[in-house]
C-alpha cells in the first residue's frame, strides 16, 4: 500500500498527505470502475476519535431499540441517544413523530459554500434477540471480544449509524466543504418502513442528491436492489355443509388454483427476464393461507385468504406485474364462480443505479483509499430504507456499511471493530469526493 493508515496512541487515524492508492494489476475483482480509481492526494486528514466511535457503537447497541409493544421496547430512548451525540457535535437534531415512541431523528449540517447534498441513512430499530440462550454473548451487551462487538444490531445497523455520524462530524470538522449533509437515523425499518416513508412524505428528501444507506453489506457497494411487492388475495365464495358441497361455492378450489397459476407464472417470468448479475431470479412465494377452522371439519368455508411475498429484479415493472397478477385472479374466479380481492399492501420497486454514478464512484474510490484494494460491487437481497427513500424520491441510493451480510437477524451477530473505524473512514472520504466533485479537474 503506497497510503499510510496509522492508528497512533490516540487512535485517530491519519493519511499520510501523500498517499495514492495502490492499482493493482491483477486483482481478483475486475471491473471498468478500477481504471478511474483516483490517485489525486488527500487534500485534507482525516482524524477522529476511533475510541469514541467504538463506546458510541457500545451504547447504541446497549439500548434494546426492538419494537415490541408488550415489553414497552421502540425507537424512543436509543433516537434521544442519537440527538444527544448530534448536539454533542454541535449540530441541531430534528425528531419527527412517526408513531408513539417511533421518532426519526436526523441533523441537516450546511458547507461553508453551495454544493450537492449528500445523506448517510441508517435505522435506529433492531430485529428481536429471541432466545437469549441461543447467544454466547450478552445480545445487550455490546460486548467486545476477538476484535469483534457482539450484540443484536451491531452489524444491523447501529455500527453503521455510529460510522455514519462519526464521519459526518470529520468532514466538518476537516475544515471546509461544499453543500449540505443530512444525517438521518429513521424508525421502522424492520417493519414497514414507516420511518422512511414519513421522511419522504414530509418534503424531508427535498434539495438530497444522493444517499448512502449504511447497511451491513460485507465489503459490497450495492447500487442494485431487489423490488419488492406484498399482496393480499380475498376469495368469497359460500359456505355449506361439507356433506353437501354442491350448495355453496368453496373458495379453496379457487385457491389451489391460484396457487398453482402464481407458480406458472414465476417460471414463465423467470424465463422473460432471467438472472440479474446481481440480484439473481425474481420470485413469486405465497407465505400465508388462511381459510376454514380445523374444529369444523364438516364446514366447507365462504371465505379464504392468501399472502404472497414477491421479490422483483429491476427489469419487471411492478404495475403491469400486478395487472398479470389481476387478471389471473380473476379468471381463476370465473371458473370457480367465487369472488377475489387483491390487495397491494405493500409496493417497493427494485432499485437500479448506474456502476458509473457518482455516488457509486465516490464510495469505490473512498474504499480503495481507506482500504488499499478496490471493493466489489453487489445487490441487496431484501429491501432496504433505501429502497423506499428511491422510489418515493427518485433520489439515488447506494447500500454500503460495516458487518457482514448474512449476520443480520442471527444469533451471535457481530461486526469487527476495526471495520466500523474503515467504514467510518471511507464515509467521510467519499463524503468530500461527493460533495467537492464539482470542484474537481475533470
Ligand atoms: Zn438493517
């Protein structure tokens, strides 16, 4: 490595002020973003607080955030934690209500000249612990043991959001930058994204360029995501006695039948748009059925309902994929002679950004600065805020923080604690390269 990254006795971090990034030939990774890997020099040093940022990622992870109404857990107590360090860093938090005891909570901070802005997101809500007899570690207690921080939410995602803050207050600190960064640590996102929908709603994405979600993707920038889509199907029909079919109508044939069109129809859409680079195949899954009572075994039912979570590549176009989904349905129901309700719960369409987007190159050459080799690129799986934040604000977002991919929601999760330093690193890094590229010699 030409650069230099020395962790000195107060354990800030510092760049040599010549360091250039190292290029080499025959990395394993192999993609047109390595020829612009940008060797300018550092024109500022970063440095903070690496201790303060591992107690901040202790504290956050200390503070049980689940959403779990009959232990009295939410989003409260661990957003107060998260406006106190904005304060203690000299900004002013802003708390929107986005249900009782579920605040956002986010921090806009202005450049001292007109710029872009960018956003570092992260949400400030953890999935259960469940068992706590299935964790070798505390799953509170953000112990840190083999280089490692374990605890529920260390990797998913409150490492990211210490990270996310920490560089935050390093460019401001650096001196001078250009335009705005809004900082923002949003509820619900294990849930229905409530948080990042009353973001959007309230004109909160208004003037934001860009945003980086800080989720744990093990080393990936991902600047794809898969869509989403969850429906609910309503069949009435009319119930009768089981020893006397032929008077009613039973929803469950129509369901079957549903069933296995909605199974059809995946192979034949898996075949249309085939495997996405990053994301691999959509998927069509029915998860819930609900219909009859196993105590009346004799009643043929009026009613039944269905879940189907769908999972969608950037090519599928969500409304004409509901309008298939619409017209399947309803001649399923023609040949039952039942009627169907289909309900859109829940709609998140694939987000898909440019390899060559500024954003993603921001993050590329941060990470290869911080890090000395270049990242890779790659897909979330699942939705993300960012997700959400795109498709209501055709804003761009790119997934990239600490922890690894699969961590999340396990027992045992963990992140490393020299990777929320890095990832700390790399945010304010790519921060400036955001933010200053339009100063910058083309
Ligand atoms: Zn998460």
């Amino acid at each position: 490595m030409n650069h230099s990254i020395n962790y000195s006795m107060n354990h800030s971090i510092n760049y040599s002020m010549n360091h250039s990034i190292n290029h080499p030939i025959n990395h394993p990774i192999n993609h047109p973003l390595d020829d612009q890997l940008d060797d300018r020099k550092a024109s500022f040093e970063l440095a903070f607080d690496s201790d303060s940022l591992v107690e901040f990622t202790q504290q956050l992870v200390r503070i049980p955030s689940v959403f779990d109404e009959a232990r009295g857990l939410n989003e409260e107590l661990v957003a107060q934690c998260i406006g106190e360090k904005m304060r203690s860093f000299g900004w002013t938090p802003q708390f929107d209500r986005v249900a009782p005891g579920r605040p956002n909570v986010f921090a806009v901070i202005e450049g001292d000249r007109p710029g872009p802005t960018l956003m570092f997101e992260g949400h400030s809500d953890v999935v259960t612990e469940g068992d706590p007899r299935r964790w070798s570690h505390d799953p509170f207690g953000a112990e840190i043991a083999d280089g490692k921080l374990w605890g529920r939410g260390s990797a998913d995602m409150k490492s990211g959001v210490a990270a996310m803050l920490f560089a935050a207050d390093t460019v401001v600190r650096s001196g001078s930058f250009p335009g705005r960064i809004v900082v923002a640590a949003l509820a619900d996102e294990e849930g229905m994204m409530a948080g990042a929908k009353d973001f959007v709603a309230r004109g909160r994405m208004d003037g934001v360029d860009g945003v980086i979600c800080c989720e744990p993707e093990g080393g990936e920038i991902c600047h794809v995501a898969k869509g989403a889509l969850r429906l609910r199907i309503d069949f009435s029909g009319a119930m009768a006695h089981g020893a006397m079919p032929f008077q009613g109508r039973n929803p469950n044939r129509a369901v079957g039948s549903v069933l296995g069109a909605l199974a059809d129809l995946q192979d034949e859409l898996q075949a249309l748009h085939g495997d996405h680079q990053y994301l691999g195949k959509l998927w069509i899954t029915p998860t819930v059925l609900r219909a009859g009572e196993p105590a009346q075994m004799n009643v043929m039912p009026g009613e039944a309902s269905m879940w189907v979570d769908v999972r969608t590549i950037p090519s599928v176009d969500h409304d004409s994929f509901v309008v298939d989904v619409r017209s399947l349905i309803s001649g399923v129901a023609r040949a039952h002679q039942i009627d169907t309700v289909l309900t859109v719960i829940d709609d998140r369409p694939a987000v898909s950004m440019g390899e060559d987007h500024l954003l993603v190159r921001s993050l590329w050459n941060a990470h290869a600065a911080v890090y000395g080799s270049p990242p890779s690129l790659g897909g979330v799986p699942g939705a993300t805020d960012g997700t959400v934040l795109t498709s209501r604000s055709g804003v761009p977002s790119v997934v990239y923080g600490p922890g690894g991919k699969w961590i999340a929601h396990q027992a045992d999760e963990f992140v490393e604690v020299d990777e929320i330093i890095s990832y700390c690193a790399v945010y304010a890094d790519a921060a400036h390269r955001f933010l200053g590229s339009e100063a910058l010699p083309s």
